[in-house]
C-alpha cells in the first residue's frame, strides 16, 4: 500500500509512476531489509523535433538520407534516413526512421516513439521500437502522404540503467 501521506511530489516536469511490490512476512527478529534490482527502467517524455520533406511524388520503397543529431535522455542519437513502406492497409503508409544510438555497457536506449505535428487526423499512429544493438527503427503510419515538409518530434524514450543496483533500510518497529 502506498502511505499518501509520505509519497514524494512528483517533479514540475511530468508525472512519476509509483508501484508497490508484496513479500512474505519477516520475522520477528529482522532488523534490516535489502532489496537487489539488477537494472533499472525509466521512460521520459521529451521535447525535441526535425523537419523532414518527402519532395513531389514519394512511392513505396524511396529513401531519404537524413542527417539529424539528437540528444535522447542524454544519448547521442543521429537519425540517418527515412524509407516510406506500405501500411498495414491499402489506406496507410509508414515512415520508417533509421537511426544510431551511442550506448555503453552500463546505459541503454530501449526504444523510441516518434510523432507528427501540427498533422491533423492524417497521423494514424507511432511506435517504438526496440534494439540492443545500437539501432532503432521508430515507425509513424499516416493515412495521407504530406504535400510539403513536415516536423517530426521526438515524443518518448525507455531506457535501462544497469545495475546490480542494492537498497538497504532499518526495519522500523
């Protein structure tokens, strides 16, 4: 049960996620508790964009060359290209984001979601997608192709810390 009265205010920033683990009873003559975590996950909502134009006439299949730095929760993060793909119906269309991601052994970026403004119902919607390997590959589906550049923003980012990570506290009676 989470104690109300003691829970920390979540930052100016955005909101913070709280979630309660249950274990066994102690017994009677525990005096400290530790708990072992052996990464740590955070997302965070972010406020970063790039412009990207299709040029006349985009098909199925072309690729754009991009070249877009980002700063993502702190990782490096070049965006290289954009291929447009088909959709998951005749109806769609997905831009797919080509990107490489500075990691080291110890932080990771998990996934990214990438979105549209300022583009109406015309979004259908973003995903993230995940990679160890330094890639990842965001995808946005629209229902409708646009005429002119556009913006893409950086929406969203999961991250692992890693750990092991160790916590200890008196028990108090």
């Amino acid at each position: 049960m989470i104690d109300t009265l003691h829970t920390p205010t979540p930052p100016p920033a955005g909101a913070v996620a709280e979630d309660a683990a249950w274990f066994e009873p102690l017994a009677p003559d525990t005096q400290e508790l530790t708990l072992h975590a052996p990464r740590l996950s955070f997302s965070a909502h972010l406020r970063d964009a790039f412009t990207v134009d299709l040029g006349p006439d985009p098909q199925i299949g072309d690729n754009w060359p991009l070249d877009v730095d980002l700063d993502v929760a702190s990782f490096p993060v070049q965006v290289t290209g954009v291929r447009l793909e088909a959709g998951e119906d005749e109806f769609s269309h997905k831009l797919a984001f080509e990107t490489q991601v500075e990691q080291d052994e110890k932080r990771t970026l998990e996934g990214l979601t990438l979105g549209l403004t300022d583009f109406g119902d015309a979004m259908l919607a973003s995903s993230i997608r995940y990679s160890l390997a330094g890639e990842l590959r965001p995808t946005i589906s629209i229902k409708k192709l646009p005429e002119s550049p556009f913006t893409v923003i950086v929406d969203y980012a999961s991250m692992d810390v890693q750990g092991p990570w160790e916590l200890s506290w008196e028990v108090l009676r």
